[in-house]
C-alpha cells in the first residue's frame, strides 16, 4: 500500500491551472516534464522541477 502522493502545480504561465497528482515520486517528474515540454515547449531537468513537487 502505498502512502505518499506527489503533486506538480505548474506555474509557468499565469493562465496554466495544471495540478498533476501520483502516488509514485518517479512518475511525478515524468509527468512534470512531459507537461512543461508538450505545453510550454520547455525541457527541464528534475533538478529544476524539485521545488514545485509537493509531497502529501
């Protein structure tokens, strides 16, 4: 069972209302990423993702 649950709110553009929920912390970035780059056209390492990754 798991426990945690992970959340990305994206902030890159004011008018973004994406919040991105996972129990798993890997998928999170995958997902996080995947937005940013399919989205706002960014690429991002997970370095750069980390402080928007909330744990719950």
């Amino acid at each position: 069972m798991v426990t945690e649950r992970y959340r990305f709110e994206c902030r890159d553009v004011a008018d973004c209302d994406v919040v991105v929920y996972s129990e798993f912390e890997e998928s999170i970035y995958e997902a996080a990423r995947s937005h940013l780059q399919n989205v706002h056209g960014r690429d991002v390492s997970d370095e750069e993702i980390a402080p928007y990754i909330e744990e719950l």
